[in-house]
C-alpha cells in the first residue's frame, strides 16, 4: 500500500503514521529527516537545507524530489510506504506521478491553527530515534527524558512562534491547491485531527478495510 499523510505541522502525521508503520509493516519516508541527515552528512545542499527550515521555508522542491526519489527505490519500499510530509507541493506530486510511482490513499489530518500552535510549542523531540513528546498532551515518564533510553529530549529549531507562524503560512499557501489536486483525483480523505490519538488511528484503519 502507497500511503501519503497530509496535514499542517504538528497535527500528528508522525504519530499516525508509527500507527501505520508498526501495524502494515510499512517504511515511513519523511522529508525531514532525509532532510536532517542531509544536513548532518554536512552534503552540498546542507547549508541550503539548514537556512530554510531554520526560517520556516520550505526546502527547494528540486532537493527533496531528488532524495525522495532515491529512498524509494531501496529494498524496504517493496511492499509499500508511508510518505509523511511529502508531497507539499502539487508539482511535487506531479513529479511522483511523473516518476510512475503510484499512491493509493492520501489522508489529511485537520486542526485549528490556534491549536497547531500549542501542539508545537510545548512539543519535545528524542532526536536519536525521532520519538515525540509534549509537555502537555503527551509528557514523557520523566520530565524532559526519553521514555526508553533516559536520554535528554530537545526542542526543534524550528519550534518557536515566529518560525511556527511562518510554517503554518506556507502550508496553507502550498497545501490548499494540493489538497484540491488529490479531490480531482478521489483519493484523499480527511479526518478531525484533534480527535484523541487512538480515535484517529481507528478512523484511518477503518478508511483501509
């Protein structure tokens, strides 16, 4: 199964799609984190890639169709994948369409901006294993530890008000005609994102069977 989860930052693509991964078995293909490794790599593009997501841009379509083009064809995509994050343009999904990459269902994640806000600004990350955590809706056992390694968590650059705010910006301005690209095509489904955790989860398998 070829899955895309669509929604604005910090409306739970992440932990919907672990749902999705543990239970299909599925590789989750998110664009920040070929991102991340890109810039750790210190690549030719990482100084690029660094200054958008410090600014809350969006990372040159030309660089990401590049590397998600790539992760797909290793061994792991076989059988299907999730792509979190990706398309967020509509000539990014032009070019997977164009790439004969075919998707089956595409689901979108709604919530209120105001509470996007608080989602990220009280969000907490475990950067070695990308687990997420949040100071209020999701506290870890021990404040500001990984639940399983104890290892400190750390905020994301790009979790600030002022780089949230322009995040949100780009999403509605690039994700609004995409979200129409994907109704023409009677693929996309949208769900209450700011439902309870495992209400989501059970919409979305409901959405499969």
């Amino acid at each position: 199964m070829h899955i895309i989860i669509l929604g604005a930052p910090g409306s739970g693509k992440g932990t919907q799609s672990n749902f999705i991964s543990n239970k299909l078995n599925l590789p989750i293909i998110s664009t920040s984190k070929l991102l991340k490794i890109e810039v750790y790599k210190n690549s030719k593009n990482s100084k690029t890639i660094s200054h958008s997501i410090k600014n809350g841009l969006l990372v040159s379509n030309q660089i990401v169709i590049k590397l998600i083009k790539k992760r797909l064809k290793e061994k792991d995509c076989k059988n299907g994948f999730i792509l979190d994050g990706f398309p967020r343009t509509v000539e990014q999904a032009d070019s997977i369409e164009s790439a004969s990459i075919s998707i089956d269902i595409v689901i979108l994640l709604q919530i209120q901006k105001k509470n996007l806000i608080k989602r990220l600004l009280g969000r907490k990350i475990h950067l070695k294993s990308g687990r997420i955590y949040h100071d209020i809706f999701s506290p870890p056992l021990q404040k500001n530890k990984d639940d399983i390694t104890g290892e400190p968590l750390n905020k994301r650059i790009d979790d600030t008000l002022d780089v949230i705010e322009k995040r949100i910006q780009e999403y509605e301005k690039t994700t609004v005609p995409l979200i129409k690209y994907y109704e023409k095509k009677k693929k996309i489904y949208k769900i209450n994102g700011e439902l309870p955790i495992h209400n989501i989860n059970k919409k979305i398998f409901n959405l499969f069977e």
